[in-house]
C-alpha cells in the first residue's frame, strides 16, 4: 500500500469525540513499550510522526489516525505500566472499553506482545478480553529482529503455549528496522476496504 496522506484527525477520551465519518477503523492496542508508535511509523512511512517516548505511558487518549483519507489507525494507551497511578489506569480502561463496546466501525485489532519475552499476564488477559468480544484479532510479534534465528523457533512456540492460541491462530513476526510484516499487516487492513 502507498501512503500518500496521514492525519492526526481526532484526539478522544468519550465516544461523543470519535470521528462520525463511517471509516474503517483499526485498533492498535499492546503494553507500554510495546513498539506502538513506532510500528504506526513504520505502517505509514514517517519516521516521528506518532510519538515515540522511552518513558511509557505517554499515551492517554485514543489517537485516530486518518490514513490516505481511506481508514483509521488508532492508537490507545498501552497497559501494564506501573507508574501509573490506579486512577488513570481505570479511566484508561473504561476509555478503550467504551470504545469496544459501541463502535461498530472497527472492524480488526492489531495486538502488540514483544517477540523478545514470553506474553506478560496483561497480554493474557487483553488476548481474552478481546476474544471475550468476538473481535477479529491478529497477534503482531514486535522487536522480531531482536532475536537470533536460532531462537526464534522457541519464541514462536512460547507465544503460542502461553497465550492457547488455536487452530489457525498465529501471529505476524515484525521488524520496525527490515519492515518485516508491513506487507501482512496491509493485505488485513486491504481485506476490509
């Protein structure tokens, strides 16, 4: 796919925020320091356009991104950092549920684990939460270049172990430094336009 246009176009903590213009939208969801940003940079070929921190947690709202005025990338706060506070962490929970809940314009989510380390408790329970919903999921494995060939084998079957993944369930290796899996990951979003 050829990026030829990506805007910021809406900034929501409530769904009366949400865009009303019936786009297809895909929802970018994974734990903090997951690679969220950086892979929507990789996706849209823009080295800073959606921030990049190396503190987590800078996301706190749900960010659409209007790609070639076709569909939507959203980008939610990611879960599972600490550091904040039980407050936030709730409101940050209601928000992407909320969103779940009653929009019906989404129509896949991409989910971010790290290739490097076995899925964390919070991915299990966001891979059950999202299954709970009957949503269409596909498992991104990020950081892929970060392990050697050797291990990938027993990374691949780690993932699958720890998170029960089914029949017919796997998930796209992906590399923000090769672009391994952006070709993958278009033909998901391409099937739906």
């Amino acid at each position: 796919m050829e990026i030829k246009s990506v805007d910021l176009k809406n900034i929501a903590v409530r769904q009366s925020q949400y865009p009303e213009d019936k786009k297809c939208e895909f929802l970018l969801v994974g734990r903090s320091n997951v690679g969220k940003s950086s892979f929507i940079n990789t996706l849209i070929s823009r080295k800073n356009y959606a921030r990049t921190s190396s503190k987590p947690g800078k996301t706190q709202t749900l960010n659409f991104y209007l790609v070639n005025d076709l569909f939507y990338l959203i980008d939610v706060p990611g879960y599972g950092y600490a550091k904040v506070d039980k407050g936030t962490s709730k409101k940050m929970g209601l928000m992407i549920e909320e969103y779940l809940k009653n929009r019906d314009d989404l129509k896949h989510v991409f989910l971010l684990i790290d290739y490097r380390h076995k899925p964390t408790e919070d991915d299990i329970l966001m891979y059950n939460f999202l299954k709970y919903y009957n949503l269409r999921i596909t498992l991104v494995a990020t950081k892929y270049d970060k392990v050697t060939k050797n291990n990938r084998i027993k990374q691949d079957k780690l993932i699958h172990d720890t998170l029960k993944l089914e029949d017919g369930e796997s998930f796209i290796p992906f590399s923000t430094i090769t672009k391994k899996g952006r070709e993958e990951v278009f033909e998901i979003i391409e099937s739906y336009l």
